[in-house]
C-alpha cells in the first residue's frame, strides 16, 4: 500500500463529495495526508459541512474555488454531468496544467482531456463501493500525457481506497467496470438468492442471514488469502457423490457460467454506450 501524499507535494482537489470521494478522503487523512492539502467542492452543505467536521478539509460550493493552488484534480461527479463541470474548469486547467483523475464510469480520457481545454494529463479509474471500507479495487489507465511522477501520485490517491491494477489499453476499462465496478452487486444478488433459499429450506431468517454471509466472508477470505485459484478451491471442497457436488451439477446445469458471462458482457456495453452518449 502506498503511503501518504505528502503536504509539500502538492494540493489535491476533490470536485464532488459523495460517498467515494469521501472514502478516498478519509483513507488519505487516516494515512497520514496534512487535511490542509485536500480541498472538496460540493453543492450540498450538509456533505460540505460534514467533511470539513469530519476530516479538517477544505470545503467549498464551487470547482472553481477548489482548484485553486490543486495540482491535482479528482472527478468524483455523475458522468451526465462531467462535460458541464470540465468545460467550467477548462481556462483555468489550460493554465494549471493538473493532473485529472476521474472516477466516472464511461467516460474516457480522451473525452476528460477535450472538455478540460486539451493536452490535459488524465488518469481514467473505476474504483468499486468496497472501497467505502478499504477494500476496494481500483481499476486505472493513464493516457500518454501523463508522467512517471503522475502515475505514482494517482496511485497513492486510490491505494488508501484498496488494492490498485494498472490497466494498459483504455478500451479493457469497460470490462474492468463490468467485472469489479459492478461486481459487488454480483455478490450481494448471490447472497440475497441465498437467503432466500435458506428460509425455503425451513431455516430462521436470522440464522440464514449470519450463515450466508459469514459463508461469503470466509469464502472471500480462502481466495484472497490462500493464493490458490477459484477452480482448486472449488475442486477440494467438493466431494465425489457428495452435497456440494449436487449443488454444483445444479448451478452447471442451470448455465450459470453462461448467465454469468452474459451478465459482464452486458455491463461492459452499457459502459461503451455512456462513453458514447457523452461525446
């Protein structure tokens, strides 16, 4: 994990203070960043308010105050929005040439880049919603403007969300949208069927709810932990003839691989289709 952001490095500016640019502010202060280096603009006060009380940062009603003196420039608003609060920023970006981080889905560097006035170095990223606890993943691309030293500061921003993974070719950031952006509704849609099945099968509520999820918890813990792959885990844990083997025949046999694949695939086209219906 990487380690605070310094003070005397520069200024960071957070346009839009949500629950991720929450996250990734709290993650920075509880690492180490001086709060005098983090500045938010957001409309709402109560969020206002509450970041400065919070976490000592701050805060103000418009980008543009935000930016001021911020070397770097984190997009943290709705992606039907972006254009509008870039094209806001574009004069005063052409002048101080920040380094644009973006955690919008569907929204390209190349489109970030324009909308700031141009040349402007952008780091695209997908963060996913357990960064709320700092366990996330974040995915990241950085088009060609953007330097060694950029990258590295990119990096320590979304590391004190969680894990970080670099990303080569911009146009696999739609499946990293797909796979991990999305993917904690996957594992909230598995352990609501799981749910339900258990109270089918004449278990408590209560008791279906704490099996399921500590089930999921340990799961998760055997594959991040054990550095074995999903199939192995999945092989040693069901016996020939046994319990899990017939559940697995039923999963297998209802397409769930299949159901599965179609599902990143959808959600990996919805992504173009923001990125297109942006420009």
């Amino acid at each position: 994990m990487s380690g605070p952001i310094s003070s005397d490095e520069d200024t960071i500016a957070f346009i839009g203070g949500g629950n991720m640019a929450r996250s990734l502010v709290g993650g920075m202060v509880a690492r180490g960043t001086d709060p005098a280096c983090i500045q938010v603009a957001e409309p709402v006060e109560a969020l206002r308010d509450a970041l400065s009380r919070d976490f000592g940062v701050r805060v103000h009603a418009d980008a543009i105050d935000a930016v001021v003196g911020a070397a770097t420039w984190v997009f943290a608003v709705k992606p039907q929005v972006m254009r509008t609060v870039c094209e806001g920023l574009a004069a005063h970006a052409r002048d101080a040439h920040p380094l644009a981080v973006s955690i919008a889905a569907g929204i390209t560097t190349a489109q970030l880049s324009a909308w700031l006035g141009g040349s402007t170095a952008v780091v695209r990223s997908m963060p996913n919603t357990p960064a709320l606890l700092g366990a996330g993943v974040t995915g990241l691309y950085a088009n060609a403007a953007v330097d060694a030293a950029g990258r590295a500061r990119a990096e320590a921003l979304l590391a004190t969300a969680g894990e970080t993974v670099w990303i080569t070719d911009e146009a696999l950031m739609d499946a990293v949208t797909a796979v991990s952006g999305s993917g904690p509704a996957y594992a909230f849609l598995l352990a609501e069927a799981m749910e339900d099945a258990a109270r089918a099968q004449g278990l408590p509520a209560d008791a279906a709810r704490r099996l399921v999820l500590q089930t999921l918890l340990g799961a998760a813990r055997m594959l991040t932990e054990s550095g074995e792959a999903p199939a192995e885990l999945r092989r040693r844990v069901t016996s020939p003839g046994g319990t899990t083997q017939a559940a697995i025949e039923a999963f297998e046999a209802g397409g769930l691989r299949r159901l599965v694949a179609e599902a990143v695939a959808a959600a990996t086209v919805r992504g173009r289709e923001l990125s297109a219906t942006n420009d």
